[in-house]
C-alpha cells in the first residue's frame, strides 16, 4: 500500500491554501458591506431587508427564483431574512448562513 501523500505547508503564496481563501472572502464580505452602505446613502426610504422564503427541497430553484424577481437590482444588496417554509425559526443570522452554507 501506497504512504498517503504529503502535506504541504500552508502559506499566502498557495493557490488553494486557505490564507488565500481568507483573503478572498474577506475582500467579498467587504465589498458587500460597502455596497449596502452605498445602497443606504442613495436610497434613505428602502426597506433594511428582504424576506426570502425558501423550501429546503427546493433551495437552489426557490433562491434563484426570488432573485430573479427583485423589482430593481439593488435590492439584492439589503439585508436578507431567510425562512424555511414549514419549519420554526427567527433569523437572527443562523438561517441564512444554514441557506448560504447549503446553496454554495
């Protein structure tokens, strides 16, 4: 039997390591935060978020669906409360990183 393969060190210079990862998400989570504030600055009156109702069954079509029917593009940059058809719960954060987690 073959030794199993060996490790390689983890660094920022590696194209899959997770330093690089970190970087990458970071750098969205920022662009993101800068959009809604963008989107707050320029329309005062909206709504803070969106209600996106989602069947687990379905998870992928029902997001793809509500995306598609946003009246006006920036609105996908609110806030978004996330709720499992049929299932108890208050989203406070859990339930849309629980869809973000299962949809990528």
């Amino acid at each position: 039997e073959a030794p199993p393969p060996a490790k390689r060190a983890l660094s920022a210079d590696s194209p899959s390591g997770p330093l690089e990862l970190n970087t990458k998400l970071l750098a969205l989570r920022q662009y993101i935060e800068e959009r809604r504030e963008a989107i707050k600055r320029e329309r005062p009156s909206a709504k803070a978020h969106w209600t996106l109702p989602v069947v687990r069954s379905r998870l992928v079509s029902n997001v793809l669906e509500n995306v598609s029917k946003l009246q006006y593009p920036w609105l996908i940059w609110r806030n978004t409360v996330v709720t499992f058809v049929g299932e108890p719960g208050v989203d406070q954060g859990g339930l849309t990183a629980d869809l973000h987690s299962s949809f990528w």
